[in-house]
C-alpha cells in the first residue's frame, strides 16, 4: 500500500514540475527557453487566435513555432536559405526596399548585438497593430527569426518580450 501511494506522489510532483517549466524552441540552429507564461499554439488554435486579437491572418509555415503571451503573437522558426552568402545586410536591404516600393513604412530597422551575436530587427505598425521582427546571422545559409504580432498600445510589452528572447537564444553553429 505504501508503494501505491509513493508512486501516485511522484507521478502527482512530476505533473505539477511540468507544468510549471517553460517551452524550449530547439531547431538544428538554435536553442530558446521562452518566457513563463507563454502558451503554445498548435496550427489549428493559430487561427482562431489571429481572429480574435488582430486584423490580418497568419499563416502557419510548416517549421513554426507559434505561441500567445498577453495578446500578443509570437512565431519562431529556423529558416534555410539556399543562398550561403546572404546576410544580415542584404536582408535589411530587401526588407527597407520592399517598403520603399510599396510606399510603406518602418519605425526600425537596424542591426544590433546582443551577447556577441549579430541581429536584425525590424518593426513598422499597421493601424493599431504592430509587428516585430528578428533575424540572427546567417551560418551557412541557416538562421533563427522570430516575429511578434501586437496591438500598439503593447508595443513596449512586445519589444520587452523580442529583447528578452534575443538574449535567451543559445546557438549550436556558434561559440557560446
């Protein structure tokens, strides 16, 4: 009898442990641990979520990561580009190009670092919506994105939470 009961208590604390640790995005690029609070959503809950909380739909590529924290959307994914010599550079110029054409506009973009690493970040708002955007340097055609999706009257909440989860990127390509 006392075995049956140790074991229900294990099992009960490995239960409660789990729910209390956080997600981790772990692609062949890099590793991240997200934020407490922020809550997976499987493709058939990214839908109804965009539905919910903003104007434009999203649309789920086959390597997302999607989550929600506090109104906000949050997707991560690795992305493989076949051309090795992309860089951070050139990606800034394509993303201020296509703006420029389309007569639209930003409020950043920029190339930062951030413990050693190299980011690009982008941000432009649409009405009252907002969008983030990160990419970290390219390794052999690889990188790690990210994008945040927010109404304006986050938009601190959302650039807390990318600088938060740039500083939370662990790289495998890269010296730690």
């Amino acid at each position: 009898m006392k075995i049956k009961s140790l074991i229900t208590l294990l099992i009960s604390i490995l239960f409660a442990l789990r729910s209390f640790a956080q997600d981790t995005v772990q692609t062949q690029v890099a590793t991240l641990t997200l934020p407490k609070g922020t809550q997976k959503l499987p493709e058939q809950q990214v839908k109804a979520y965009t539905k919910n909380h903003f104007k434009r739909e999203h649309i789920v590529l086959p390597n997302d990561h999607t989550y929600a924290k506090d109104g906000m959307l949050i997707t991560i994914r690795e992305v493989v580009n076949s051309n090795v010599n992309k860089t951070l550079e050139s990606l800034k110029r394509e993303f201020e190009g296509v703006f420029k054409e389309t007569g639209g506009t930003y409020n950043t973009s920029e190339i930062i670092m951030i413990n050693n690493r190299r980011f690009y970040i982008f941000n432009y708002g649409r009405g009252d919506e907002g969008y983030w955007s990160f990419y970290s340097d390219f390794d052999k055609g690889k990188n790690f994105m990210g994008t945040i999706d927010y109404k304006l009257t986050n938009e601190k909440q959302a650039h807390d939470y990318m600088n938060t989860l740039l500083q939370r990127l662990r790289f495998r390509h890269y010296k730690n």
